[in-house]
C-alpha cells in the first residue's frame, strides 16, 4: 500500500506540475495535449520487438518492485490488421496506457478497434482508463468485473473493468486479420485468456507464461496451471509466444514454466512426506537453477501457496482467501 500511496504522490505531482504549466504557458499546454502522455518507451523500460507481420510486443524489463512507478512491469501487445487494430494490456497507469496508444500510432493510421485484459491483475488492467478515454471496447472474461472492482479496488480509486465481458471461444476480425480468444485456467481465479493470431502463429499469453521470471501464483490454482501449460505446448507448439512477464520465446518458455511448477510440486509433496511446517517450507532458498529469474521477491509467496495448495491440499477458495488475508499489497499487484 505504502508503495501504491507513492505511485498516487507521483502522478499528483505529475498533475500538479501540468496545471502549472497550463496556467504559465498556454503554447506548452497546448503541447502537453498533443502528447497526452510525458512517458516514453524508454522512461516505461520498454522495448517495442516485431513478433510478425504487424504484430508487436512491448517488453518490459524491470525488476518486481520496479525501482521506478513510472516503469511497465509486464508485456503489452499490438495486433494490426487490414482494417483496424487489437491491443493487450494496457499496462498498470493511465499514462502507460496512452504510451501503448501512442506507440500504434507511429506503427500505423489505423484506428485501435479492441483492447482486451488478458486477466484482472492491476499490472495489466490500471492502464484501462486510457482505453475509456478513447472511448474503446474493453474485453475480458470470467469474473473480472466482479474480481477488479472489489481486489483491485481497495488500492485504485479509478478502475475502468471491462465492458464486454466474453464467455467461451471468441473470433475477432480486424479486417483480413483473424484474432482468436480463448479461456484456460491457472493464473487468476478464472479471469485467463490468451490472444492467438493464427496466419502470424503468434501466441500472447497473459500471465499463464512467467518467462525467466519468478511467477505469481498465490490467486491461482497450481495444478490446473500445470494441465493448461500441458495443452497450450501441444496446441501452439509452433508459435512465437509474448509472455505476461519476461522475454519474447516460444514452446521452450513453456516448456520450461511448466518445470519450474513441477519443481514447485515436488517440493510440496516432500514438505508433505517430511512433516515440515509451513514456516519451514517457506524459508526455501530459490534452487540455484533459477538464480538468474527476475521477481525473486515472489519467491516465499510460491512456496506458501504451494505449501496450502499441495502440501495441506485446500481448495482454491481457502488458499485465496488466505492469500487476500496475509500477502503485501505491493505483491497483489501482479
Ligand atoms: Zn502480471
């Protein structure tokens, strides 16, 4: 909370600043519209990388927490078409959010005609109020209304949910250009889609890949994540893959994602043989394997929840009650 208060102060004093110069200088405030955000690529840490013909990915590089509030922590995407365009996640502010419209707008002239949440995590859904501004449909799937007006709204007095709210296998058309939603689980409590492009075999997938990044799982489930890394390596085995976190890869992210929650797993089941306690099971050093993974600060939130999940065996609802009940603010955030 204590971070979030600090990322308030920060766009308050963006604010400020912005009135002030409104009421000095009427040229720069004039300019300041026109740019509608101070963010760059650069200042947001991110890397614009073609995954194909006309379709992109933003990059975020940062460490979790990121040392800088005004830095994108997860992967955003573009998808244009013949006749429109399709963007995902919008990043966790506003201003991130006109960054990813603005950075469409130096790849082409055609008009943003979807954005969709990839699940309700505020990283990937603070930035929905440029969206609103813009006057864009925004999808996502499952509870996620319900999950960001009442998780994401105790520390963001400005959520912008989703207001088509898709069920089942959806077909988009950006003109020629066909863009396929669909749902799996694991990640967010329901909330999960993935983005396919199928004449471009580029996958984006939302939070259910973490690549070279240690994941966030507590709100998730951890062995149908296993069963949905199992099906998308078989379905979109030959596909280019932006993950929800870390760098662009294909089947061999997933491949090893899903090793790092069978690790996971077998940890639990021995806690589970050897009688450890939970306090036991959560001081786990990270496996020297995974030394170079961004995100270690989520490291004893996997080892809790898999301790409940796995070790003890509650069912979802217990876990993520438990999880709301004891996790940091700044850790709900992902
Ligand atoms: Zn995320």
């Amino acid at each position: 909370m204590k971070q979030l208060r600090q990322w308030g102060l920060g766009l308050l004093l963006v604010a400020l600043t912005a009135v002030g110069l409104i009421a000095l200088q009427p040229r720069l405030a004039i300019q300041a519209q026109e740019t509608a955000s101070t963010a760059t690529l650069d200042s947001a840490g991110l890397t614009l990388e073609e995954l194909g013909d006309g379709i992109y990915g933003l990059i975020a590089s940062v460490d979790f927490p990121p040392v800088d509030p005004g830095m994108a922590i997860c992967n955003g995407g573009i998808v244009i078409g013949s006749d429109g365009v399709l963007v995902v996640d919008p990043f966790q502010s506003e201003a991130l959010g006109d960054l990813l419209f603005e950075t469409v707008a130096t790849l082409t002239d055609l008009p943003v005609k979807y954005v969709v949440n990839t699940h309700y995590h505020f990283d990937h859904t603070g930035g929905n109020p440029a969206a609103a501004s813009r006057q864009l449909p925004i999808l996502g799937r499952g509870p996620i209304r319900e999950f960001m007006l009442t998780r994401n709204g105790e520390s963001d007095s400005n959520i912008t949910p989703p207001e088509v709210v898709i069920d089942g296998a959806w077909d988009l058309w950006l003109g020629e250009r066909q863009v396929q939603i669909r749902e799996f689980e694991g990640h967010s409590g329901g909330t999960d889609a993935i983005v396919y492009v199928p004449d471009a075999k580029v996958l984006i997938t939302g939070d259910l890949l973490f690549n070279q990044r240690i994941p966030y799982v507590a709100d998730g489930n951890i062995r149908t994540w296993q069963a949905t890394l199992a099906e998308l390596i078989v379905d979109y085995s030959d596909a280019l893959v932006l993950p929800g976190h870390g760098p662009v890869t294909d089947v061999a992210g997933l491949e090893s994602f899903k090793t790092y929650l069978a690790d996971l797993v077998a940890l639990a089941e021995d806690w589970e043989s050897a009688g450890t306690s939970e306090e036991e099971a959560v001081a786990t050093e990270l496996p020297a394997k995974y030394s170079d993974f961004l995100f270690q600060a989520l490291f004893p939130s996997n080892l809790e929840a898999a301790y409940n999940q796995i070790t003890l065996g509650q069912d979802d609802a217990a876990s993520i009650q438990h999880y709301l009940a004891t996790q940091p603010e700044s850790v709900k955030a992902l």
